[in-house]
C-alpha cells in the first residue's frame, strides 16, 4: 500500500523541471504547540485531502541506526491507543476514500483523501497518529519484516536496484545523505523499542509538522476542528537532528567504481556535485540538464542515441535535495564499451561548458519551461503536497507560486556559468554496473 520515496534509476526519468500549478490560494497559521497549518480551499470536486508532512528523513538518522524514517511510515499505520491494529485504513476505505504515505531523504509525509463530509475523520486520524501512535513489540516486529523484505525485493535482489545507493556512498563520505532511505536491514533488525520510542519523540512532534488541508470544506469549521484535534498535543521537548547542509567536504579528485551485478545490460552512471532544491543554482542546473537530455531533440537523444548511435538511451536529472545533492547521468551503451560511451557523454556535457548552446536550444527549453508549469498537476492531492514542501524545505508556503519565475529569470549565459560551478572533472563520480562474470 505505501510506497518509498526512491529514485528509481532506469525505471523512471526525473521530470526535467519542478513545476506546479501556478497562483495556488491558501492561508496559514500556526497553533501554540508550534503545528503550522495550511488551507487551501478548491471547491471543483466534493473532496478533500488531509496531509501531514514531517520534517525527517534519512539524512535525519543515526550512522548506526539507518532506516528509521521509513520505518516510522510503515509503523504508524499500525494503529494507536484508540485505533486497533490493521484498520487505521479501514476507517478511510470505508468512507469511500484513499489513504498513503512516502519518505524521502528529507522529510515524510502522510495523507488522506477523503469525501468532503469525511474531514473531520482525517484530522481525528492524523492527530491521532501523532498524538499516540503504537510503538510496541508486535507492531514493531511486524513492520521490521515488512521493510526488511521491502529492501530486498526494491534495492538489493532487484537488477540495478543498488545504484541510487552507490550513487550516495560514492558522494557522500560525511553527510548523512550517504546511506539510502531504506538503510540497513541490520540496524532495523537490532534496533530495540526504546531506539524507535526517541526517534519518534525528536521527530514526530508539532512543532516539527506541518498540516495541510486542501479542496472542498468550509474554512471556519476546519479552523475549530483544527484546534480541537491537534491544539493540544504537546510540542516536542527534544533538540532536533539536523545535520550542516555544508558538511560535506570538496572532492579534490575523481572517483571511480565498479559494481558486478545480475544483469543483462552494462551501464554507466557518472555523478557530479548540485545545489539544493530551491535555490537559484538548482533552477539553472536543471536548464542545463534539459538542453542535455530534456526532449528528442535534446543532446544526448540527438547526438549520442541518434547520431552516434552509441547508447540506447542517456538521461540526466538533478535531484530535488533539501540539502545540497547530486547531479546524474546514466547510460546504456548500444554495443560499445562504458569507457568509450563515458567519453561520448562527456564530449556533450564538456562542449556545452566550453561552447555554451544557441538561442534555439534555450528558446526550446524556456518554452518547455511554460508548459510543464501550465499543464502541472492542478488537483488538489498535488497541490497539498506541494504546500507541504514549500513550508517544510523553505519556511515560504507561497514557493509554490513562483516556479515559472525561478526559470525565466536566467539567460543562457548565465545557465552555463552556473554549471561551470558544479561540472568539474576533479569531483566527478564514474560507476560502471557490469554484468556478472560467469564462474
């Protein structure tokens, strides 16, 4: 039922820019327990999403106690002290709605959509999760074998399914984004109840949340049923773990690594340093990656795939870090070696530096641009998590409303200086997934 945030090399390409919907209406306010709320009223269709981001991910964890935050996804549908266990869902499927959950390296989030006249349901469901939700030995072994089997079946016996994680071993040597969102099955395993007990009492707290209510209620009532559910559950006492953003030293050489793995096809990945989700650099990276690889026309589609017909596919994609992240290419080679398609990616990504890209290319992609934000996704299940974002990586719900601006501000020139800035040889990471060798 819930699934991991993850990026699923191969499997997905990144959407090439962050759009959403544009001039999104809200109000926002915050309760004495430090809970910030947003309503954002969308009365099209006669339903509602109830939504509650926490601001904890795995960069949030321990070195010696990783997985944690996607564990607490899985576990606080387990029930509460006035939810028996296995029917947290039931509530919301018997009222004709739908139910999940995601972690990311930053933050996770919980919702509920739901008939418009079921709001108060979903307050009285969240904040009961967040109040008192089930931390004891069944539930707890229960969901130490969900995830640990999650592990295997999505990253470790899955072709492929260990490349994000060298990806953030081989960047990474200090900052917590050095292990994956699903950890290690060993520190789950070992983990004891009072471990689980205060990563909870640091993280899922009001003063450390963030409540979304977004389509069709009546604002005054959902403002009373706000407080009566989640005014008075007490705000967390502990000192929250946030790592430095800047912790992570500079690479002064490149770094190369080779995995042997169950499959048929070889693949390259070559990985680079990237600013943080939000900022101004992000924005111009990810223009500098959609010349690249945005689009049939884009570079790698034409010259590498087309042309040279040297790889059977190359894609790129900035990844949306709170913290500053990565930048990825990866390959398939079509009939050649990773050496010699490394050298045909990096003919196009060095050339874009060196020679900048025509007033065509930028025009192609600012009209991209206009699009992606034009046709983004305007319901309101994306739109409370948009929201939700916004406040939690940025403390400026209204974020949401400036993504077109966030591009357009930037002239070609100015998207290749900025790339310059993160596309050096010294701090690049090359990975080759090889088939293994039969025995």
């Amino acid at each position: 039922m819930k699934k991991n945030f993850l990026i699923l090399v191969l499997t997905a390409v990144l959407l090439p820019f962050a759009a959403s919907a544009q001039n999104i209406q809200f109000e926002e306010y915050d309760l004495d327990n430090g809970l910030h709320v947003i309503l954002s009223q969308n009365h099209k269709t006669p339903n509602v999403v109830v939504s509650v981001m926490y601001h904890v991910g795995s960069k949030n964890e321990e070195p010696h106690l990783t997985g944690f935050a996607h564990f607490f996804e899985h576990l606080m549908f387990e029930g509460t002290a006035n939810i028996p266990r296995h029917t947290y869902d039931r509530y919301v499927s018997d009222a004709g709605g739908s139910l999940n959950a995601n972690t990311s390296n930053d933050r996770t989030y919980y919702f509920e959509k739901l008939p418009s006249n079921y709001l108060e349901l979903g307050l009285w469901l969240e904040s009961e999760r967040m109040l008192h939700p089930n931390i004891e030995e069944i539930g707890v072994s229960t969901q130490k074998d969900v995830v640990c089997q999650e592990m295997g079946q999505t990253r470790d016996n899955q072709p492929y399914g260990t490349a994000f994680t060298k990806i953030l071993t081989n960047s990474f040597k200090v900052h917590p984004y050095n292990h994956d969102v699903l950890g290690s099955e060993e520190h789950v395993r070992n983990a004891s109840i009072q471990d689980f007990k205060n990563f909870h009492d640091m993280f899922y707290v009001p003063n450390n949340a963030v409540l979304v209510i977004c389509g069709d209620f009546d604002k005054d009532q959902a403002k009373k049923w706000v407080e009566d559910y989640f005014g008075d559950i007490p705000a967390g006492t502990m000192d929250i773990r946030r790592p430095d953003p800047n912790m992570e030293p500079r690479r002064t050489e490149p770094v190369k690594d080779t995995v042997y793995d169950n499959i048929q096809m070889p693949m390259l990945i070559e990985v680079y340093p990237a600013p943080a989700y939000g900022t101004d650099d992000y924005f111009a990276m990810d223009l500098f990656n959609a010349i690249l690889s945005s689009g049939n026309s884009a570079r790698f589609q034409s010259n590498i795939v087309d042309k040279k017909q040297s790889a059977l596919g190359v894609f790129g994609g900035v990844m949306p870090f709170e913290h500053p992240g990565v930048y990825t290419i990866q390959a398939i080679p079509n009939g050649i070696g990773l050496d010699s398609l490394e050298k045909d990616v990096d003919a196009e990504i060095y050339g874009l530096l060196e020679n900048g890209m025509s007033d065509e290319e930028f025009q192609k992609v600012m009209n991209m641009v206009e699009m992606s934000v034009a046709t983004s996704n305007t319901g309101i299940d994306g739109v409370a998590e948009e929201l939700a974002t916004a406040y939690t990586y940025f403390k400026d719900t209204d974020f949401v409303n400036r993504t077109l601006e966030n591009y357009t501000r930037f002239t070609k020139e100015q998207v290749i200086e900025v790339a310059k800035k993160y596309i050096d040889p010294m701090q690049k990471i090359s990975i080759y997934y090889l088939p293994k060798q039969n025995n």
